[in-house]
C-alpha cells in the first residue's frame, strides 16, 4: 500500500517512537510511505496525494485532526497510539498492541464504518470524533494553568499522566457551579441544574474517563451522559473508583441522535478542544454524521 504517515512527534513523552523508526516500520512491512509532520501548517495537502491509507500517528488530537481531513475524502484512516490516553485507539481495540503487531495486522484487516458528530453553535460549526461536552471537564481544560501543564510534562508514563488528570477534574467537582441548561434529546425536554454533559460517539473521554460504556461509533446515536447537580456526588465517586482502579459508579446515560442545548459561554469542550465563547446566548445543535469515516483495524486488533 502507499500510506500517508502523518505524525505528530510532540504526542505522548519522550519514549515513543520518532519519525525515523515509523518510517523504517512501514517500510519494513512493505508499504510505500510518505511521511508529513503534523507540526507543518499545510500538513493536510499530503492527503492530496493519492494513497490507499491515511496513517494517524500520535494521540486523540492526532487522529481527531486527520479524521476531519478525511471526511469528504474518500481514504480510509488507521491509528499509530503514540499519545497519552489513546482513546480511540483503544475504541478500535489497538491499544494494547505494538506498533509492528499493528503494522503487521493492516495487510489482513478488516474496515469499520465509523461515525462522527457535528456541532454548529452561531460562533462555529465543528466535527467531533470522542465526545462533546459542557461543564466541569470543560472547566479542567480551560483551567489548565502552567504550573498544570508543566506538572504533566514531568511525569514519566502515560499512567502518572491519566492519574494526575482524574485527580484534577475530581478536584474541582465540590465547588464547580451547576447552571440550569434547556436540553432537548431527540425533541424531548431534558432539562436541568447541570455539572456535566456530555455527548459521547465512544466510550471514553480525557484521561480515559469511561463515562459512556456501551456507547458504539457504528450505531448511528450519541451516549448523552447527563450529571445533574444532584448527582455531584456520584461523579465524584465515579473518579475515586477510576483512581482506585475499582469498577465505576453507573451515570445517567440516554441515547439520541439530535442534542440541542442553549448556551451562554459555560465551559465547553470538543475533543480535546475548547469550543470558542461566545458573547450572548446562542443554540449548540449536535447530530450525528452516520459512518461517514472508515478505519482500517488489523488483523491482530478488534473493534470494541
């Protein structure tokens, strides 16, 4: 195959694989490369290129960043998990493998349909792949200040890196505000006095927080994980099982193919991105995008 190997050589820490070893890796397995930094301002124009594969190498944001560049293209994605929390790889069951096992595995894999979400607010219209969320996760992110992202720069292993990250989010739960939100799911009214929502296409968010368990990519809906200021405490203790590696605390979770929120600049998030603020109330409109993504899993892999 002739594959589009699009790296981004900042994800994970200092032990993952540079480009020169995923270079040598797909070459050894008989494919034809063609490597882009996704540090390049112009990164996307490789995909102008015709190749058979387009090869995500680096975390979430990696591969969020190339699945979007994908969409009206018609060029199937894998994953390389050089990042910290990987979730999509571990979505496509890729994580726990190496990367010549996963290298090794696209000759005789198999492809998935994949969906995607969109949500358009009046300030932007943007493509999600994991989850997109209003309240304390979207606080986390916004408050990540310098001495947090310094702190995480200094830990080892992505372990240090997840544990470090579940500790701040529950950190703030105690104190963080609850905001009455009109929702709507699928043209129910579901609103309420909300910590957390989150509309989930897989199964985990950030540092590997399963909210969503039975979300599925391939089924047409969203996971809606909805946290109201009443279940505060159940949030809470769902962080306390993840670092204590015991079994989460169920959260209220509905399906639905339309999420309709109004908004007014409460802490947003989309992957692993901030939604852009916006100065007076408006309408975020969320639906799904059925199976327009394909993803390549290999042989040794399975899609969860």
């Amino acid at each position: 195959m002739k594959v589009a190997l699009i790296h981004n050589h900042g994800a994970g820490n200092t032990a993952q694989a540079d480009g020169d070893r995923l270079v040598k890796l797909v070459k050894s397995a008989g494919h034809e490369v063609i490597y882009q930094s996704l540090k390049k301002s112009n990164w996307d124009a490789v995909l102008e290129i015709p190749v058979d594969l387009a090869v995500a190498a680096g975390g979430d944001g990696t591969v969020g960043e190339v699945a979007r560049s994908l969409i009206t293209r018609q060029i199937p994605a894998a994953v390389l998990p050089t990042g910290t929390a990987n979730n999509v790889a571990r979505t496509l069951g890729v994580a726990g493998l190496s990367l010549e096992q996963i290298i090794a595995g696209w000759r005789d894999g198999h492809k998935v349909r994949f969906d995607v979400a969109r949500a358009v607010g009046s300030s932007a219209s943007t493509v999600f792949v994991e989850a997109f969320g209003i309240g304390v996760f979207g606080c986390f992110m916004a408050e990540l200040d310098a001495q947090d992202n310094y702190q995480l720069a200094h830990l080892e292993t992505p372990a240090e890196k997840i544990a470090h990250a579940r500790k701040k989010i529950r950190n703030r739960i105690p104190k963080y505000a609850a905001k009455h939100l009109k929702v709507t799911l699928d043209g129910q009214d579901i609103s309420d006095e909300y910590i957390l929502i989150e509309a989930m296409n897989i199964k985990d968010i950030g540092p590997n927080l399963h909210l969503a368990p039975k979300a599925d990519p391939t089924d047409g809906v969203l996971d809606v994980v909805l946290v109201p200021s009443r279940d505060r405490e159940r949030l809470s203790e769902y962080l306390l099982n993840c670092l204590e590696g015991k079994p989460p605390t169920p959260l209220t979770i509905r399906k639905g193919e339309r999420l309709q929120i109004e908004w007014d600049g409460l802490d947003s998030h989309i992957d692993d991105e901030l939604w852009p603020s916006h100065p007076t109330p408006t309408r975020i409109d969320v639906r799904v995008d059925r199976q327009v993504l394909e993803f390549l899993v290999p042989a040794a892999g399975e899609s969860k």
